[in-house]
C-alpha cells in the first residue's frame, strides 16, 4: 500500500519552511545552520526551498522580519490591553518573554552578531531591523509619557535601547543557565522605578 503525501499550497509550504528556518537559525546560528538541515526539518528538499528563497541569506533575513513582525503584533495587543499606560513597556516586555525562544528575536540577534561582522549585507540589514524595534519602542514610550505613563523627563530614545537591553540580557541568562543568579527581577524593579518613579 502506497501512502501518498498531501502537496501544500506554494503558500503554505513556503510558511513551513521559514517556521522551521526561524527554529533552526535560533537555536545554531547564521553560519552553524544549513539549508540542508532547514530543508531537512521543514520536509522538503534543498531545490524545493530555494523555490522559496533564493539564498541562506534571504530566508535568515525573511526569519528576522517575520519574527518582528510577530512581536509588533504582540506588542500591538498587549498595549491595547493595558489601559494604563505605566503598565505599557511591562506589558511589551511580557508579551515578548511570553514568545518561545525559538521565536524571540533576541535569540536571532544574539546568534548573529558575530557573523555580521563578518558579512556587510547581515550587518547592513541587521542594523536596519534593530533601529525598527528601537523607533517601536521609543514611540511607545513617548505616547506612555504624553498619556501620563512613563515620567516626562525620562530620554525616550535612551529608554528604548535600555528596554532592548534588558531583552537581551534575559537571552544571554537563558543562554548561560542563570547567569544573573536571579538578579533580573530586581534589575526590572529598579528600571520600573527610573521610569515611573514609583
């Protein structure tokens, strides 16, 4: 008896696949991870992926913005959520811990910030994508501070990349298996106070 696979719409297929490119690239890295194993995760074979992307390069970049674009998202809604606006950064910050690692760009980031230095384009693009999330997150603090939220005197450009900061270092703790020794939530506490002063 022949079993016969169902075909997935180009669509579809093409989803999978960069589902499993954006697991892939979190948890080895830019270089580390191959299209053949990519493929191999995603059920299809090297020519069919490269149907859907045409480089390593394109698809770990499309993996970066479908990533962001997933967390703008969750920002979006947990912001809209959360009628005080003190609580905005908080509620963003725990939509983004919410995510599975697999899908937390920081993971992505952290993979490949050596690699960037490496190669123009990666570094080109990556930066381009990190000052998306710092101006995101720069106007939502702007808005908290006009509705009242966040103090006024506070640098909202300052704050942002404080609160991207502050992703990363819970990455590197998960990376390293508790580095902070359990000092995050003090360090968020402190941040909140700067902040709200509160």
């Amino acid at each position: 008896m022949t079993v016969s696979r169902t075909r997935l719409p180009a669509s579809e297929r093409r989803a999978a696949v960069l589902e499993c490119a954006c697991r892939v690239f979190s948890r080895a890295s830019y270089h580390g991870a191959t299209t053949a194993e990519i493929a191999r995760e995603a059920g299809v074979t090297e020519p069919v992926l490269y149907r859907h992307f045409e480089s390593k390069r394109e698809l770990y970049l499309t993996c970066l913005a479908e990533t962001w674009n997933e967390l703008r998202t969750r920002w979006e809604e947990a912001i809209a959520a959360e009628k005080d606006p003190a609580e905005w950064v908080g509620a963003m910050a725990r939509a983004y811990f919410s995510m599975s690692e697999s899908r937390q760009i920081g993971n992505l980031w952290v993979q490949t910030l050596a690699e960037a230095s490496e190669d123009a384009i990666l570094r080109r693009e990556m930066s381009k994508h990190i000052r998306q999330v710092h101006a995101y997150a720069r106007d939502v603090i702007r808005r908290s501070q006009e509705a009242g939220g966040v103090l006024p005197d506070r640098d909202a450009t300052a704050e942002a990349w404080l609160f991207i900061s502050m992703g990363l270092l819970k990455t590197f703790d998960q990376r390293l298996g508790g580095v902070l020794e359990g000092d995050f939530e003090a360090i968020v506490a402190s941040r909140r106070r700067w902040m709200l002063g509160r």
